[in-house]
C-alpha cells in the first residue's frame, strides 16, 4: 500500500525544467517557464513576482516563492532592483546547486533568508551585493537572528563561493574572513532551544486524557455520524422548490426537527465541550476528534506532523512475526530522498487499531459529502490515495469555507485548538520544572514565560517525538540505533541528540511491576553478576587484558576467590562499582553505552581499558577471520581491510597468550 502511495507520489512531483544545458548565459530571460500545469501549460516565469513550486512537490502541497515584497504596486529603482537580485539568487539556489534540485520545503527556507536580506537592505538603502561582499554588514544582519538562520546563510554564501562571481555577480567573503560568522552560527546552535520534553506527570496526565476522550467520543461515533448525514441532505433545495417554500426555512424547520431527534447523551458530549447542538457544532466534534486521534498516534509512533498528516484512510496494518502480532502505521515521509515521499512506517500500539477504525468511518463520511463539491471523485472512497484526516471543510455547504483543492487533510496544528486538553491535568508544578532542570541542567527553564509554575502547558507535536525517545533511553528498551529508525532521522547523532538528558530523567515503566521492560531491568543486576562470576571467577579459560586484571587483584588472589557469594557480586553491580557485558572477543566491564563495538569493529576490544580478552573466543575469532580473508579476491580494497582486522588478532595473541 505505502509503494504504491509513494510511485502515485513521485508521479505528482514534476521535473523542473532545465537551463544551464539549453543555453551559454548564466541566468535566464524572463521568459524562462519556472513551473508548469500538469497538463504542461506555462504556470509561473522567471519574469513573474511568484513562482509557483507546488508542482514540485510530491504531496501536492501549495509552495509560492513570492519577490512581491510590497505588495502589488508599482515600485521604484531600489526595489525594482533588490527584487531582481532576489531573483538571480533564487535561481542560484534552484537551478545551481551542487546537489541538484532541493525540495520545495528547502527551498522556501532559503526564501525566507532572501526575505531578510531584501528588508535588511532596504532599509539601509543598500543593494544585496554589498551586503554579501561586506563581513560587516553581513554581520549585522545575522547578530540577532535564529540559528537556523544564520546556518541557511552560511549555506548560501557557501553556494556563491563554489561559483564564479563574474557569472553570478554576486561576491562573497573567504571562509577566513567568515570564520567570525561562523562563531556566531556555532553560538546560534549551541544556545537554541531544543524542543522541551513532557514532565512525566504531564506525559502521563496526557495519554490518559487522550484515551478517555477517544472512548467518550466512541459512545457517540455513530450518533455523530448519522445526524451529520441526516442535516446534509442534496435535495433540500429540491424540496423546497417542489413545496414552494423558502430554503432557509425548509432549512430552519428541519432542524428542529432534527434537534428533537438528538439523544441526551449527544447533547451531553456537545454542550460539555463547549459546541453547540448544530451542523456547526457537529463539525467541530469531528475536526476535534481528529485533532485527539492524531495526537495520540504521534505519542504512539513517534511520526512527524506530515507524516501522519498525509497518511492514507488504510493506514493500519498488523503483521505477525514469530508468533507475535505488531500493530503498524504506514505512510510516506520525505527526510531521505530530498523531498519526495517514499514509504515508511511506524510501529504503534494495539490501542491504535481502534483510533484508525473511528477515525476511517469519519472519513469516509466526510468524502461522501465532498463529492458534492467535486463531482469528479470516484463514487468508492480510494483507500490509497484518500488521507485518513480528511478535512472537515468539506461538510460545509458555503463554498468560501470548502478547500479549493479535492481530498486534501484538515488543520490539525494544536498551537490552533489548544482549549481541547482543557480538562487535562497539564498544569505545571514546581516538581515537573525540578524535573525538567534534571534533564537538562544547563537550561533556565524558570525564566522562560511557558513553564511558569501555575501555567497551561502547551501541547506540540514534535514534544511527543522528544518525549518518546526520552524516556525510551531512560527505561532501557530501545538503542540509539533502533530509535533513528523509529524516529526516521537520518544519523544517530540526530537520534542521540533527541534523547538527550535520558540519563537523568525518570523511568515511567518502573511502577509497573509487569512490564518486560520493569521485570528486565529489575533482574538486569542479578544477570550481570552471575555472568560474570561465570566467565571471570569461576571458569578455567585463560584470560587476558586490564579485566582480568581487575579479577585478580580485587576479586582473586593467589586462587582464593575473595568475593564468593552471588548477592555480594550484585549488590556491587547495582552500586555501581562494577559492570560486566559478554562480547565477541571475551568480555566488557564499562558501565553505560559503548560507543567502540558500536562501530561494529572486530578489533576495537583488543587495546580497550575496560575489555577483557578470551583465549578461547579470541581463537574462534582469529580461524573465522582466516576463512572470511582466504574467500575475498587478492588485491582489493575489502581483502586488504579483513587482512589488517586479522593481523591485529594474530599480534595480540602471539603477545599475550604463549
């Protein structure tokens, strides 16, 4: 289902048409096509004030590069001109980039610096080659600026720099005489504000908030359902033509009839929620449920806004794997292959299966409607090509209020709605801001106007993402590598960046005594310890390296075993004063992450101070490295590689065992 969501994407993205190949100038005249229709007619020209990119994306999102930076009118010699170099380095950006065409999300970004840099000079009464020519004036323009900001900037004066100023016109200062720009982007950087995680009160308050609503509004679903269908009636005007009556008061005297045929447990979820019993309030039900399912299958998956924004009305799956049943979500995303969509997915709880199934009767009631609107929409509702969120818009019978465009998703930012987690308990107490100093130290969450003790906290998207690999790390069931690609970045310095401060935040699995990962950790000691009394102190195999020296001088000595007893061995564990972890090569006493096997190398135990090598396991390795070397062709690069991994095995052997 995602590939085929994925081709029907990458055939919606058109190509941009070419330049540099059709001709020997360097900019184009403004005759050049910039974009087109899908039917190939001329949609934006390089001489226009906006260029349309929305045929450049692969969901069919509305992108407009505007130069119209006051308005419609007529503009004097300053402007005219600033609008014209905006244009060049548009084109720049789009047309000359080293690594081809940037999707159309980039490029709005590089707009938005462009946009700043035309106010910047205007005001100064300058032109955008002396700003890019001067370190000063360059300066000033980023001083103030967010970090992104100032690292777009410097991606596009990095641009101008790999091209010739006589082509470009355009002239920008050496890296050494960026180098002070670049401190202020390294400062930038370092002091933006990552994304806040949810104090786990609040996390918890909210997932369970989520989960009543989402039950409150299943006593109602089809009740929800079947009054929307009853008050939108296409023949309304019909009959009130055939009946010689005024629609507006057909209308007026159906809907009282209507309202009399409403159940007290509706009236109940309407007025409680602030709605009123109307066509009105009904919609708002809706859009304000969708609003509740997609937050909860954000907390649940770890997707990003658009991702679940755009997932298709079949959208669930589950799929069974030794045994066991795994709930999926699939959609598309755009992080890997520079803005065009391609299939992904996300692992989600049961729970979710439930969400989805409310969530497809809505749309597949708010597609029946929109049919009206668009007659041309298949009679059947397209399950891959039909958003699960569709929006809400379509229910309305004034065309000014119905999206121009057909299946399109609704709004769902929570930043509009945030009175739906009004029943919550989300307010913040002075234990969640001491909670979050813990996680982050170095941050001064007190001064900051949104985490004052008594306030509301304001719920985001991207929160539940931080939050979910947060306390993931803290309760121990995931890796920075699995959680890169639950996530969908495309490092684990990414990753490792969002779970950042899991070492001090609170494991919330822990008050459950039976969850696997409560029962894992609370016997992770006792493991730890009865490995390594296994391996180190009671076995005869010979061992080697700053391990086994550890062994001998603080747990043996001269064949006397001083540490005997296993609850001796895991109270030191558990205090923290030792650690044991098998390897490949023998054994591991660092506590916490590895960043050396991480790296998946063969060789990094044998020089690590806190590995222990196994004569028996070292041997193991040493004949399996021999074949893998005898089977790769002389002479080449992977053989030379294996070779060196081999060497250094041998040489540790020949050193340290006899």
């Amino acid at each position: 289902m995602t590939s085929a969501m994925a081709t029907k994407a990458r055939s919606r993205a058109m190509t941009p048409p070419q330049w540099g190949s059709l001709s020997s100038a360097f900019y184009p005249p403004d005759s050049f096509v910039v974009s087109r229709h899908q039917n190939g007619a001329p949609l934006s020209l390089y001489g226009s004030r906006e260029w349309d990119m929305s045929p450049y994306d692969g969901r069919g999102v509305r992108r407009n590069v505007s130069f119209a930076f006051w308005g419609k009118g007529d503009y004097d010699t300053l402007k005219s001109m600033l609008v014209d170099s905006a244009k060049r380095l548009m084109f720049i950006v789009i047309w000359r980039h080293p690594h081809g065409f940037l999707a159309p999300s980039t490029l709005l970004k590089y707009h938005e610096v462009i946009r700043e840099m035309v106010r910047f000079c205007f005001h100064r009464r300058i032109c955008l080659e002396e700003l890019l020519r001067s370190a000063k004036y360059s300066r000033s323009l980023v001083v103030e600026k967010y970090a992104s900001f100032v690292k777009r900037f410097l991606a596009l004066t990095s641009l101008l720099r790999k091209q010739k100023s006589s082509q470009t016109g355009f002239s920008v200062p050496s890296n050494r005489d960026q180098a002070p720009l670049r401190k202020l982007s390294k400062a930038a950087i370092d002091g933006s504000l990552q994304y806040a995680p949810l104090p786990s009160r609040i996390y918890e308050n909210l997932l369970n908030g989520l989960m009543e609503e989402i039950e409150e509004f299943k006593k109602v679903e089809d009740q929800i359902i079947s009054a929307v269908s009853a008050l939108r009636s296409e023949s309304i005007r019909a009959d009130a033509i055939r009946e010689n009556k005024n629609v507006k008061t057909l209308y007026a005297h159906r809907l009282r009839l209507w309202r009399k045929g409403i159940s007290p447990r509706l009236t109940a979820y309407l007025t409680s929620r602030g709605l009123r019993v109307s066509r009105y309030g009904l919609n708002s039900a809706i859009s304000r449920f969708q609003r509740i399912a997609k937050t909860f299958l954000h907390a649940f998956s770890g997707a990003r806004d658009s991702e679940l924004l755009h997932a298709p009305f079949a959208c669930h799956t589950t799929v069974l794997l030794d045994g066991i049943g795994y709930h999926l979500l699939l959609s598309t995303t755009t992080k890997f292959e520079n803005g065009i969509p391609v299939s992904a997915f996300w692992v989600t709880c049961d729970y979710a299966e439930t969400v989805v199934r409310s969530c497809q009767k809505l749309c597949a009631l708010i597609y029946q409607i929109s049919r009206i609107h668009f007659p041309s929409l298949p009679k059947e509702l397209v399950e891959s090509s039909t958003p699960l969120f569709l929006s809400t818009g379509y229910l309305y019978r004034d065309k000014r209020r119905v999206p121009r465009r057909r299946n399109r998703p609704g709004e769902t930012r929570l930043a509009l709605t945030p009175e739906i987690f009004s029943s919550f308990d989300l307010y913040i107490r002075d234990e969640d801001i001491k909670e979050l100093e813990e996680i982050d130290v170095n941050r001064a969450w007190r001064s900051e106007k949104r985490f004052k003790v008594g306030s509301f906290w304001q719920v985001q998207n991207h929160q539940l993402r931080r939050s979910l690999a947060l306390y993931a790390k803290a309760a121990g069931i995931i890796q920075s590598t699995s959680l890169r690609r639950v996530l969908k970045h495309i490092s684990v310095g990414m990753s490792d960046y969002y779970a950042r401060g899991s070492e001090s935040a609170k494991n919330i699995l822990e008050d459950d005594p039976y969850h696997m990962c409560n029962v894992y950790q609370s016997n992770e000691a006792d493991a730890e310890a009865l490995l390594f009394l296994r391996d180190l102190v009671q076995s005869n195999d010979e061992w080697s390296g700053p391990l086994a020296t550890f062994v001998d001088r603080h747990i043996r000595t001269d064949s006397i075993v001083i540490v005997k007893s296993r609850a001796e061995m895991t109270s030191r564990v558990k205090r923290g004063l030792m650690a044991y972890q098998d390897t490949y090569l023998g054994g591991c006493g660092k506590r916490g992450h590895c960043e050396k096997r991480a790296m998946r190398s063969l060789v990094e135990c044998l020089d690590c101070n806190k590995s222990g090598i196994n004569k028996r396991k070292l041997d193991r390795a040493i004949a399996a490295q021999t074949n893998i070397v005898a089977r790769l062709p002389a002479g080449t690069m992977e053989r030379r590689a294996e070779e060196e991994d081999l060497r250094a095995l041998t040489a540790y052997r020949a050193k340290n065992f006899n």
